[in-house]
C-alpha cells in the first residue's frame, strides 16, 4: 500500500513540473499580449466584422480549470462553459479594450540654487516639504571661512513633484542648474506580479502534496520544495514593495549656495615716468653706503684682529729666519768637508 502511495507522490511531482513548464509558457503568452496592448493603447484594435462564435469566460471555468489535473483541465473549463449562463456580448459592436497597468515611474531631481542666507533657505527648504506631505532624506550644511552652503536631499509624493519644484525655483535668486529624469519600472513590476502568482499557485499545489506524504523522506522533500518556494515569494515581495515605495516617492536634491558679491575691477596698472635725476641720487647714496660699510670692515679688522696679527706674524718671521740660518750652516759644513 505503501508503495502505491510513493508512486501516486511521484507521480503529482511529474504532473507538477508539467504544469510549472505550462505556466512559464502562459506567462510568456501574457507579456506579449501586454507589450501589443501597450503598442496599440491610442488606436483600439476592432475584430473584423462578420459573425464569429462568442465566448464568455467566468469564474467557474477559471476554477475548473486550476483545480483539475493537466489531463483534465480542458474537460472541466468546457463544461463550465456549457453551464455558464452569461449573455453573449456581439461581436464588432465595441472596441476590443486591453487592459492598462498604472505607470510605476521613479522620479529624481538636481538643483543648485543660489540664495540670499543658506540657513533661511535651509528653513524654507524644510516648510516647502512638509507643505507636500514630504520628508527630510538627508542634510549637511558647511562654511568654506567666508560663506555657508549646503546640500539637502528631501522626499515628496510623486503627484507633488512638479509643484515642488516650482516653490523652490521661486525660493532662489537664480537657478544655477537643475537636471530631473525618470525611470520607467512597469514592466519589472509586472513581471514581478506574474511571477508572484505563478509562485503561489505552486506553493499550493507543492502544499497539497505535503498532505499526502506517508515517509518521513517524502514530507522532507516536499517540505523542502515548499520552503524554496516560499522564499523566492518573500523575495519577490520584497522588490515589488521596494519599487511601489519608490515610485510613490520622489527625491530631489538641493545644493544652496549664497550669493557672492561681485568683485571690483582693479585699474591697470601705468608705467612711472623716467626720472634720471632721482636714479643718480639713489645710486650715490647707495654707493656711499657700500663704502662706508667697507670702512667699517677696515676699522674693525684693525681693531681687532691686528693686536693677534702682530705677534703671530713675528713668531712667523722668526721660524722661517731660523730655518734659514739652519739650511746654511749645514751647507757650510759640507762644503767643509
């Protein structure tokens, strides 16, 4: 019996990535149908007039179809739609509509404004935000000595962003640059969602298999499968909250600069007029300092150094007269000899 039993768990595995292998296809299907929806939203597409069959989906084929087997899947969907009761709606009487997602598109800007005071601006800057419904992201204010500037990074609601930036061109004296761009996200957001279901109905399927393992090695592998699959559900979670978030937030950065004054021009300099007369005065009088800098050296070398000088010149003369008197009595005695 046992045995059975693993073979029937089995065999849900088989039939389970039979229906992961379908679903991929289905969403690939389902892009294509959203990429031509996109590309044709400003001429509806019309079906060609004449008489064709109509069909009415409703929610009991949707469910006969997700309940049953793969085998069975088109079985029950036929009979739900023999039971459905919905009128039909005649064909080339309305425009074929394609249903439109919201535009999930993040918004950021630069400023750099120049102000009359950086600490009333920052001020300013702060009101204008919370007037919004905004936020304070990030602040920092310094002095280079002489002026104070600063960089404020706030958060608004997307719907206020235009606004926002009109009240703070109007807070400046003059806009010294400014840059604001988007990013276009709904097409991750909509992969993302597709995903999601995809990975939900998986996880209750795998959940359905868990009720039917008999060993406690099949109740690990499924519960295994269950927890890989809901792991990559919170992290789907988690980017499609990460992208409505900023999508609904709007950030901009502000650098507040103060306004300098502007600078006075200097005269251009002129040459002196050519004054011979005055140039032989100063070169005479630089020459009679330069002389008398020379006689002071003379006065003070005979001051000072001459009272050494004397006697160190005398014992001088006396060795080299010795010397000389030597060298000639040795001669003598030679020639002597």
């Amino acid at each position: 019996m046992s045995g059975m039993r693993r073979k029937k768990i089995v065999f849900g595995f088989i039939v389970l990535v039979f229906v992961i292998s379908l679903a991929g296809c289905g969403l690939g299907v389902s892009r294509s149908v959203e990429v031509l929806g996109e590309a044709s939203s400003d001429t509806p597409a019309r079906l060609p007039a004449g008489p064709m069959p109509t069909i009415v989906l409703d929610e009991r084929m949707a469910k006969a179809w997700n309940s049953a087997a793969p085998g069975e899947a088109a079985q029950g969907a036929s009979e739900a739609l023999a039971k459905s009761p919905a009128a039909p709606v005649p064909v080339g009487s309305a425009p074929l509509s394609v249903p439109r997602y919201d535009r999930k598109i993040i918004k950021s800007a630069e400023m750099t404004l120049q102000v009359t005071n950086t600490d009333v601006a920052i001020d300013q800057l702060t009101g204008i935000a919370a007037d919004y419904d905004g936020y304070i992201v990030s602040s920092r204010a310094w002095s280079d000595g002489t002026y104070r500037m600063a960089t404020v990074t706030i958060s608004v609601p997307m719907d206020n962003f235009e606004q926002v930036l009109r009240r703070l061109r109007g807070m400046a004296i003059k806009v010294l640059d400014e840059r604001a761009d988007g990013q276009d996200v709904t097409e991750q957001y909509v992969d993302l969602e597709s995903r999601l279901r995809n990975l939900e109905a998986t996880q209750t399927r795998i959940r359905a298999f868990l009720d039917q393992a008999v060993t406690v090695e099949e109740a690990l592998e499924v519960n295994r499968q269950l927890s890989d699959i809901e792991g990559q559900i919170e992290e789907v979670k988690g980017k499609m909250n990460y992208i409505k978030e900023r999508a609904a937030y709007s950030t901009i950065t502000v650098q507040l600069q103060p306004e300098r004054p502007t600078p006075t021009p200097s005269p251009t300099p002129t040459l002196p007029a050519w004054k011979p007369v005055e140039t032989f005065n100063e070169a005479s009088s630089a020459l009679t300092v330069l002389l008398r800098f020379f006689g002071d050296v003379v006065i003070w070398l005979a001051v000072i150094v001459l009272p050494f000088l004397i006697p160190l010149a005398l014992i001088v003369w006396a060795l080299i007269a010795w010397s000389k008197r030597r060298a000639q009595n040795k001669r003598e005695r030679s020639q002597s000899q």
